[in-house]
C-alpha cells in the first residue's frame, strides 16, 4: 500500500475515501508547480491570546501581502478549485512544497516568538504553542485549503481525534469573524468571536482543541465585528494537522 494510501486510512478508516465526516471533501490530484516562498520573521512577532480560550494565539502579521500573493498562486497552480463546485481540497503525508515551505515558516515564527512578559507561563513555547508538538516530525503530514465564497462557512467542529494536537489555520484574501463554542454548549449565547485577517495565523492547541467547537457562519448577521457587519469577500484558508500515529 503507498504512503499516501496508507495515510488515507488512518485518517478516515478503511472505506476512507467516501468519508462524510467532518472532513468530507475533494479528493483532487496535486501538481508538483511551487511557488517558492521565504519565511523571514521579524526580531518578536506580535501575538494575541483569546482570553476566554486556553490554547488560542494568533498572529494576525503571519505572512506579508507579497507572501499571501505567492502562497494564494501556488494554491492556484495545484488546479484544485478549477471547478465552481470545488470548495475543499486535502492532502495527506508528503505535501507539496509550498505547504511544506509553509510548515517550516510556522515552526520558525513559533521558535522565534518572545513569550508574553504578562503571562504567567514563561515558556514561551507553551505560550503559542506546546513546546513538545513543536519536535514532532513533520509539524504537519495533512492539509486542507478550503475556499469560501460570500456565504459559505463551515459548521461548528471539533477537529477529528484521528489529528494530534496542535492545528493551525493560515487565512488569505479577506477577513471573517470565527466563532468559538464549549463543546457541550448548544445555545448561541457565549459564543467567543476571533476576528481572522488575511495573512493571519491561528494556533489551535489544548483545550482550544479539544474543548471548544469552531465555525465559521457567514449567513447575514453573524459576520460582524465592532459592532459592523464585514463586507464578505472570498475567502482562502490553509488547515495544517498531524495524524495521530497508529500501531
Ligand atoms: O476556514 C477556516 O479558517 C477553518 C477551516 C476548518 O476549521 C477546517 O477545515 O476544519
């Protein structure tokens, strides 16, 4: 069985391709076409904690608009959403090498990032993100860049436990509001509102993970920030996860 195959199942069980779990989605066929991208970070990348939420941070200055440009034209050039009705593209284990470029650029600003002098936690891998998930090797082996047009957005989940701890969430080309629900909640009250702009980078870990639901509802009404409802534009987001190993 190839490695790619091998990984399917892991992921989704045997019947795996079929899957309509949470992640159903397309299948697609990945050309080899990178863009090459640098990650250069500066000296203390700035980071957010949702306050409500352990196990959140963002970095909303991730990636400069020239990197969003590239990443967006690789993500292009795989051909995924050629389709109208194509909306979700995954790939597992050996992912192309913009993905991978991306990967390294996220274990990179991590190791880079000072910790919060406010926090009580003074590793400030712990701050961002758990220090012993930064030494797994990959960070990442499974992608999902899905594609938003005005209205669409993706129902409240938590990440399948088939996936390690320690997600992250790249977004590209326009802002959304996503929104954070406790798993055993089920009314709309305290849902926890995280503001997502382009190039931003969303580190899921921990009880953020495992804890709280996330969703992106962008019927009218439930996009708004500052009190304003956001102008929706399309919207690209890059999903990096670890499958769990298996015996
Ligand atoms: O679009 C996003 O930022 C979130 C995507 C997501 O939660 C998923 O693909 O499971």
């Amino acid at each position: 069985m190839d490695e790619y195959r091998k990984l399917i199942q892991e992921a989704f069980g045997e019947s795996s391709e079929d899957s309509d779990d949470d992640d159903h989605g397309q299948q697609m066929e990945g050309s080899n076409i990178s863009v090459e991208a640098q990650y250069v970070f500066g000296e203390n990348p700035k980071w957010e904690r949702i306050s409500e939420i352990k196990g959140l941070s963002l970095c909303r200055e991730f990636l400069t608009s020239d990197q969003q440009s590239t990443l967006l034209a690789s993500i292009l050039q795989e051909g995924w959403f050629s389709e109208a009705s194509h909306n979700q593209a995954m790939r597992f284990g050996d992912l192309p090498p913009w993905a991978k470029e991306l990967s390294t650029g996220i274990h990179e600003i991590i190791e880079y990032s000072d910790y919060d002098p406010e926090s009580m936690e003074t590793d400030k891998q712990e701050f961002i993100f758990p220090s012993e998930l930064l030494k797994r090797e990959p960070l990442f082996n499974q992608l999902i860049v899905n594609s938003y047009q005005p209205g669409e957005g993706i129902c409240a989940h938590v990440d399948l436990m088939r996936f390690e701890d320690g997600i992250a969430l790249v977004s590209l080309e326009s802002s959304c509001v996503m929104h954070f629900s406790r798993v055993h909640e089920s009314t709309n009250e305290n849902k926890i509102p995280v503001y997502l702009t382009p190039g931003s980078l969303l580190l899921i870990s921990g009880e953020a993970r495992y804890k709280w639901k996330h969703e992106i509802n962008r019927k009218p009404g439930f996009q708004k920030w500052d009190g304003l409802e956001i102008h929706q534009k399309k919207r690209t987001s890059i999903t990096l996860r670890k499958l769990c190993k298996t015996e």
